[in-house]
C-alpha cells in the first residue's frame, strides 16, 4: 500500500527502503531535500513539500512520521491543516506516550486518526527488519497491516516460541503487535527501552569487573584514605574480553543480540578507547522510571542503569564534593587526586 | 577420549549423554547407583564405586566432578588418594573461584592437575550445547580439547561476530575458551552468572511497570498515607504480556535467550501463578558484588538485582520494621495492612 | 497576629495550640465539629463553618491550610469564593509543588495570594518548634512572620553554625525560611522528605545487618538452590541493638533524631514486633526521585529508598515471579518455600 | 588508669590529650619522635621506643594501638613479643573484624588479652569524646572501664532516651558500649560507617537535585541524543543551599551532627570549589556491604553510597565506554562532548 513518510534520517530513510523492497509505495519527504534526493536516486518517489507529499497520497491518506521527538509537535502543525477526514497520522520515532494521549484527542476532534508505532531495530533494521510495537484505533492498525508487515523482521527471524499455536491469528510472530489503544505502542517501546538500558548496564558492569581481574597486580597504597586489597593473590587474572564475549555467545544464558554487538566492538577495540564513557539517554529510560513511580512499581535496576548514565556525565559532581567536604569536616580528611591501581585500567 | 564423569544429576548425566553422543567415551559414577543404572541403560559404561572408576580409566586420567559446590571437597578428599601423577581433575559445578586456587595447589603438590570448568547451558544444554569458561594449565586443557569440543554448541551455534578472522585459531567461536590459570574459569562464569542477574531483573522489572499499566482503572485512597495516581488516564492499558515478549523477540534491541524463555512461560501461564516468587541465589550473584567490591569497581545494578532476590525471600523484613516505627514515632503514622489497587495485579 | 486555621488533624491541632501559646490568635476549623470543640475547651476560637471562619478573621485575611494533600483542591474549591483581594491562603501540607504553582496563579488571577509551607517535625513539633520551609511572594512571606516564628523551634534548637554572622538577617537560624517564590517551600521539602527516606533506609538495613551478626549460629542447607555461609566463625555476635543505637546517640558521626527515635522503639520492643514492616510512602520520595530524573541528578541512594518500601507492600511480587520462572526454564530451579536460617530472624 | 597509647597521628594524639585531661595517664609512643615530642610539650609521658613504652607501664599493661588499619599486623609482631601473660592490647582504630578475631586467638596462644574498639567522632572527638564501641573478654573490657570513660562524651551529651532505666547499668548512656566478643566493636563500627555512607549519600544527593533546581533556566538542546526537559516552568528555583540546611538544622526530621557539618562548610564555600568531588573510601563501606551479602541481608541503599563513590574516581569508566560502544553499534548514537544545561552548575 501507499505511505507517505516524512523525515529521512538515519531511520527514516532506510524504513523507506526495506518498505519499498518489500513492494509498499512510498512517497519520502523531509525539510532536507537533499535527504529527498538521495531516496529519487534510488528510484523512491519523493515530494518537495508537506502540501506536495499530501496531493501525492490517495485518500484516506496514511503519513508516517519519522523526526525527532521533540519536533513532532511542529511538524503535525503544519500538515494536519493539509490533511482531511479519516487520513491517519502515523508518528514512529521515539514520543512520550503522554504526547500521543494528547494528540490523539486532538487529530481525534478532526476524524484524523492518530497511530503511535515504537520502532526497535536500530541501524540494523534496514536487514533485519523492525520490532514494531503499536497503538490506535484496532480498525486503523488493521488496514496499515501491510505496511507493518513489510517493515517487520517476520517469523522467521526467530524460532517459533513452544506452546503458541499457529492459529492463534496473532502478529507478535511476525514482529509488530497491536498493543493497545493510543499510546499503548510507545508506552510499551518506552519500557522496552527501559529494560534496554538495565540488560547494557548488566553486560557493562560485568564486564569492568572483568577487566579488574588483575587488580592485584596493581600495589595499592596503604594509608588511611585507602582501602588495600587483602587478598591480591585472586585477582591476577588477564582477561580478554573479546574472547570472553564471544565464548558467551554459544549456548550461554546470557546470550543476545546485544552480546553479539558487544563482541564486534571489542574484536578490533579490545580497550573500547574509541569511546570516553559519556553516555547520553534519549528520554525513554527517564520515562520508564517515572511511570514505575506513579505505578508504584520498584524498578532499583532500571534505575540504577539510568543514574550510571547521568554519572558518566558528571552530574554526580555537585553530590559528591558535597561527600568530600562532609568527610572533611568529620574526619580530615583530604582529597586524593588519584589512586594508583585504578589508573592504568581506566 | 576417555573421561569419568562423578555426579549423575540433572547436569551431569546430560552431558555424558552429549559427550557419547559426540564420540567420547564416558565412564558414569554417582553415589546414588539408580542414576549410574540410567545411563547405563542407555548405553554408557558405569562404575559401582571410586576406586572402579578410576580402575576403569586410562592414564593419564580424566575425572569431571559435576556435583554441587557444597561437596566438591568431600569428593576431592576420596579421590585424590586414588589417582597418580599426571591425573588431572575437572571441577564442572559451580565452584567459588576461591576454592579453585586452593585446590589447584593442593592437587599441584601430588603432581595432580587440577582444571576448572564454569558451564553455562542449563536444562537445554544437552541439545544446545555447554558453553565452557575454563582455566588451568595451558598444556592440560590443550589436552582435553576433544571433552570441550564435544561439550560446546560448535561455530554453527551463533553467526559469525563481523571482524573476527576465522584464522584466529580461538576456540570460543566454538562456545569453549581457555580463560586463564585456574580459577578463570569459575571467575568468568561467576561473573556471567552476575551479568544474568541484572539482565534477568531488566526484565522482571520491565514487566512488572507493563502489568501495571492498568492502575488507573482501580482507585487508590486519598489519606495521608497514600500517594494518589495523579493522572489516572494516563494508565488505562490492558497489556498482554505473552504478546508482548514475542514481538520483541523479532528484531528488537533486547532480544536474547532469556526473553525466548519468557515468552515461552508466558503463553501458558499469563499471571505467573505457578511461581509464588521467592527468589533463590546459589551463590554467584553474591561473589560477583564481592569481587567487585574487592576490585573498587562499580556494581549498582548487579548488586540491585541481586539484593532483590534477598528481598524476595523477606530478608529485607526486619529493616522494614524498622522504617515503621521510625514513621510511627516521628509522624504517628500507622502501619496499613494493605492498599487497594496494587492487591488485584500482585 | 491572627490566624484562621483549616484541617484539625494530628498536625493542625498541635500547631494551633503552639500558636495560641506563642502569643498568636487562632480561629480553627475543621470539618468535624467534634475537632473543633476539642480546642474550644483548650480556650481557642472555633469557626462553625468557612463562611463564620471568614467572617471572624480581619482583613487582609491570612488562612492556613492544614489537610491531606488530597483535599486541598476541593477545600480551595469552597474557600476561595469566601475570600478578598489580599487575603492569603497558606497550604501548609504536604502538596505537590506543582500544585502550588497551579493554584498561586490561579489565586493569584482572584488578587488572593498564595503561599507554600512545607513543615517538618511531626508529632514532636508541638513542643520542639516546627521546621517551616516557605515559598512566596516576599513581602507576603514578611506579613506572616510572626505566625511562622512562634511555629519555629527558634534560634536556641541548635547550636549556632561556625561562620554564620548574627548579622545576615536570615530567619533560618530560627527555624523558618523563605525558600523563594511559589512552589519553593513545597519542593525543598519534598527534597527533605526524599532524603529523609534514605537516611532512614540507612539506618534500617545497618540494624537488619546487626541484627543477623548471628548468622553463623544458624545452619544453612547445602544444595544447588543455597548460597552457603563459607566461614560461620565470623557471624556468632548477638548483638543488643537498643544497646548499640543508644552507645550511637553520643559522640558517633551518625548521631540524629532519627536516631533517637530508633533507640527509643527499640527499647520496649527490642524485635520491633509492634510492627510488619508493610512501609507506606506518601508522596514526596516519589516526586523527589521524579524531579531529579527531570534535571538529570543521579539519585541512586534516594530510589532505592523508596523502592525498597514498594518491595515492601509486595509490589515486586510479580517481577519475582518472572524471575523464579526464568530460573526454572533455563535451570530447572524450583523454588524453595523457606529457607532454614533466615526464618527465625525475621 | 594508665595506658599506652601507640600511634600519636590525628586521632592518637588528641585521644591522649583527651584522656589526660580526663585524669588518666598515658605513655605516649610514635614512630616518629616529633609526634611524641609534641605531647610531651604538653606534659604527657613519652617513649623513645616500644621497649620503652612496654617498660614504662605497669602491670597488667594495657596498650592502645591507634595506627592506620594496614599497619596493625607490623605493629603487633614487634610489640607482642614484648608483652607478658595477663597484659592487654587493644586496637582503637579500623581495623577489619576479621583480623580481629585472627589477632585474638593469635595473642591468646600467648595468654595476652585483645581488646577491639571502633572509635567514632572524628577530629571533633577531643571536645565532643569518642564513641566507642567495644568487642573483647567481659572481666577485661571491665576492667579498663576506665579509659573508655575519659574518651566517651559522658551521658550528658544527649537527652535521655525515653523509657530506659536509670538502673540499667548499661554503659551505652555514656557513650561506650562492651558489644560482644572479640571483634564485635570492630563489626558494629564497620556497620555504623555503612550507615554513614547511606546517610551521606541522601544528604549529598538531595542537595544535588535542589542545586538543579533552576534547571529550567538553562535551554538544554533538542536533537536525537538529549531528552528535552519538559516542563522548564518547574524548574525556576534559585535556592541557597546554605540557608536550606541551616533551617533544616532545627525542628526537621533530618538533623543530625552530619547536617551541622554541611551548613557550616557551606556557609563560606557555597559552591563547595574547595573540593573536587573525588571521594575515598576507606573501608568499612565495603566490608558492611560484604557482610551483608554473607547474611544474605539486602542492602540496596547502603551499596549504592558505595558504589557512588567508587563512581566519583572514575571506576565506572570502562563501563562507561562499554555503554557507548553499545549505543554506537544498535542506534548509530554518536558519543557526545558535552552537554549544554547541565555544564554551568557543576
């Protein structure tokens, strides 16, 4: 079927791609129209403005948004004027389930339909094609199946799960879901993302401990600002964690799509230096805890996996010079300005 | 090759029949005769004490203890006197990496070999394959690379990482790895095993925020003890959870094995009301937040994930008491039984 | 000078009566009658309704409002129409700050001005002062100060803080504090109150490990699903914790009030048997954990606080059951209904 | 009662003071004869050598070591041999239970007493007396009631707990307290310093959030990588720290001794650039968190303190990095330098 896809970004145009591999139609769009270009090239038909990527679409039209969170609001200002009665709207990226809530009441009042679609899959989507989690209205998920359908990894990419019996009509199998109404789709990529950030710290923390395993290696100072290690004799090991990784990913429980990244990272940085450590989080992971407190829900890992994040970028400093000067008032204490043994390892 | 296997439990006769099934030859002992009968209905030559097994094997010897950590040692102190220099000792359980460095220089001082071995596969192992964390003697593992070989799920198990070069000549492609020294086997297995702890709360937490994304449709109580949902209309979701994991095992970021079990729990038993979640720790968890401790690295989410567990079995009961008599005596607060709203979900 | 005060619970009453003794004029009501006739046998006036409580106080009007968080809105709802141009509405509960500045603009549209109390001490307050921390309009703020003097403890709580000069003119060292503009008052004390939640934390978990200093006393099984004690030597102390938290009270860094109190439970109920520990929360160690994941503070101490009282109304229950259903997919781990050891503690 | 006091650094020295001014005579010894040559200034007997020491003091002896942790084992094997059959020594500084219990049966063999004691108070102990807890032989610890006498702060140092008896006989009033056997004032000092780390952290923490609280002030940047704050009318507080903690000094749930401290550091250092914010830890943190991993007691709020500071020295970083290898392999995200908002406040 048809689709209007507006925002060809790093996600944006290769959705388009494996949706024109698949046999949909597309007609691409985005403020960049080199962006534009580059998708005609491939024989993609593109449009050169919001009223031209409307006058392209067949009614009832179905427009997919594909920008960043914080511009889909101004985006849907200036095309929901162009659009007419049961046209649905279509935002992929990464929005605030609260902000589908509200937009939905808002398209709603005009007979537009609002459909929200978390997308997991990453830059290997365009091959292995996309995890979509989705929220609407069941009528209108249901006429955009195709669409879903060619953009999904199908039931191939995985084996079939024991127990679920093929008749059960579901499309989980396939790998997009009707999650439930409005917001039901971000709401459960939001979580996703959630678990997302906790099974990295697991693998990241795991992994630093790993990398210490030579830590009685290192003499340690022994003095009163320091804890010496009582026992260097078991921590001698030299690990290599390329090795290490890529051992995990057979037949170990821990084995993921997430291992396999980490192995091909290591293969050729075994040090991981092409990397400082500071780590960003894009807004799902925040919303994730939030939602566990107004649900009463404890999350102390997923939580803690996002305040390493804000560590790593050094928005513990305030809190611990606070520590530093406590400990200087009680007891003395002077600030170290570096701790042998931990150093060479970074 | 030729290898005695002691300890015929769910574990151990597995992997004797996957090491016959792989062309070695298994000599199977157990101090319960009727699990040393199974296998030897099966095919597989058994012994009916220490002493016939050892008799039964040539030297130099092969013994692969597969019995719980706790007995490791009282089955060493058997079978050490029986065996001759050359002889080499393979610990499969769940050892403390600890106990390994002492044993290997016990074993060390009888000119005994002592190898250990950290097997990570569980019940799917036999048909998967073991994937094997090992450390000891470079020339001694070397030796007993046909029993890993055997054991190990083989390259085929996980596509190639991108950028390994196949002449590398490593055997973790293979899912077994030389690790280090001894003990590296058990320390990388116990540091998986940390690793499966945080990815396994990612998602137990995960699910629980998905369940309880319905809690605005029951009412919670206005008093000064209760934090009221604010805004009720924003948790109206039905989720299944059944569904939910098996989309994301198609092309999504957190796909992993673990998730496949999940789902696969899931689409019998929706609520989980086979389990009444009390959470055993067999010990790996722990020593890994101690080994980091003891390396100075940071372990917020292992360590999370792994108190949790604790919190599950009511050990967190007594300091509980304690926050309720601080909040009686400070605000006249009074314990309440129970709140509506979270009953329902459990 | 005179007050018109709302909401005759634990709270309201004892700050009317330190009022009355401080030399100010209350007029108390409350919704039941029988609340305001208790305090006109103590010889303070009462109002019969909002409309005779209006009627009784001077303009410009000054009523504070001391009810569950809950009711504000509808109390507002009532008052409001009642009141003129210059009057002010003191909330001295425990709002949200958003509320707060909610209501401030809507008062504020009327010329009623509005001002935020966040007020700390609890059932102690009546006789060793109340902590008052006050968002506000300042000259507003200046208008109530002998309202908020006689409800401070006053300079003499405390020893004076080295370095301040007597000079500064803050209130502060009386135990009041205009915070800033609305809202301010209401969020420093939901910062409070979130802090409050992990020092108390603080204290709980270092009983509970206190409290099983014993372990070693007690057997521990030895089977794959039980982590066993390796060295019971180094836990045979049966220690006396109404003891050990008095010896803390005098000279020791983590002498507090809270610590107090603890000491003081502790003496007439030594296993805090009076309590089950099903620990409510009410409100602000949620929305302190919500404000510092907006601004991007780490709050790894505050969350886990706060989650552990989650886990403490069984809100991980079925996060624990995901858990144990992992376990027995991948292991064949089946869980345990009790474990020897831990229970007799509690 | 007289006593030697072995190790004249900061604490040793003014513990001298203190007990000589408390009517107790002391035989001061250091290794560095400077430190020695200050007390004796102020008219405290000193040593020239442990030989001397040992001679100077009757019989029974009884020898205080205050030297750092690491250097108690060196001590001791010079110092013991030069003890008889009935003579006491007694380790007041942090030494780790473990070695205590060790040192115990080691000095028992030679019929000498071990007397442990974890000293609490800091660099104000001189004014303030130490709180002292206490593990060792009952008729022992008895009989150097004493000494502790003159180091505790006396009962006056804090009100009266309610409902103890004065008939109690408890020495805890007092501010010292015989915990139990041979290493149980070095186990209830590590835990009290795991309480310390807890209660710091919130502190630290929640100081943290009300230091952002004007981060709606700041624009942060919309792009992929950052979350937008939301509601930036929110966050518009210009709060000062100083007088928040000053006026939480008195009448608030949270004053203790550690909130004295941090409103005087910041009374002249409000933005705390006297640190760095590069915090030590010196062991106790994590020895209480490894105790409570062994009794299996969860302690998510006390370990999170610890690693937090683990965090502050960079510990995290390989972690770090590992996160962002991850994010570049799934998303393509691009680790960012640095983020405007958050850079100003430090």
């Amino acid at each position: 079927m048809q689709l209007g896809m507006i925002g060809l970004g790093r996600m944006g145009a290769d959705m388009v791609r494996r949706l024109t591999k698949g046999g949909q139609q597309c007609i691409a769009y985005d403020v960049q129209s080199a962006a534009v270009d580059r998708l005609k090239q491939e024989g993609v038909a593109g449009a050169a403005s919001l009223q031209d990527l409307v006058a392209q679409l067949e009614k009832p039209r179905a427009v997919w948004l594909m920008v960043p969170a914080a511009v889909v609001d101004a985006t849907l200002e200036k095309l929901v004027p162009l659009l007419e009665p049961g046209d649905v709207v279509i935002d992929g990226g990464n929005s605030y389930y609260h902000d589908d809530i509200r937009r939905a009441n808002e398209l709603g009042a005009r007979q537009l339909h609002y459909v929200d679609v978390g997308t997991s899959g990453g830059v290997a989507g365009r091959e292995r094609g996309y995890c979509l989690m989705i929220g609407g209205e069941p009528e209108v998920v249901k006429r955009l199946e195709p669409i879903f359908a060619a953009l999904a990894p199908g039931a191939a990419a995985a084996p079939p799960t024991p127990g679920r019996t093929a008749t059960s009509g579901s499309t989980a199998d396939q790998g997009f879901l009707h999650c439930g109404p409005q917001g039901a789709g971000h709401f459960v990529k939001m979580v996703h993302n959630g678990i997302e950030y906790g099974i990295m710290a697991a693998y990241a923390e795991g992994l630093n401990i790993l990398r210490h395993a030579d830590a009685g290696k290192h003499a340690r100072e022994a003095d009163a600002e320091t804890s010496p290690l009582r026992r260097p004799e078991l921590y001698q090991y030299d690990l290599n964690l390329a090795e290490v990784t890529e051992v995990w990913r057979r037949g170990s429980v821990i084995g993921s799509w997430l291992l396999d990244l980490i192995a091909g990272s290591l293969v050729s940085d075994a040090d991981l230096q092409n990397y400082t450590g500071r780590v960003s989080d894009s807004g799902e992971g925040r919303w994730t805890v939030a939602a566990a407190i107004d649900e009463g829900v404890p999350t102390p890992v997923l939580s803690a996996a996002l305040f390493a994040r804000f560590s790593s970028r050094g928005e513990a400093d305030f809190a611990n010079r606070v520590l530093s000067a406590m400990r200087h008032d009680f007891g003395g204490h002077v600030e170290k300005t570096a701790e042998p043994g931990s150093a060479p390892k970074g």
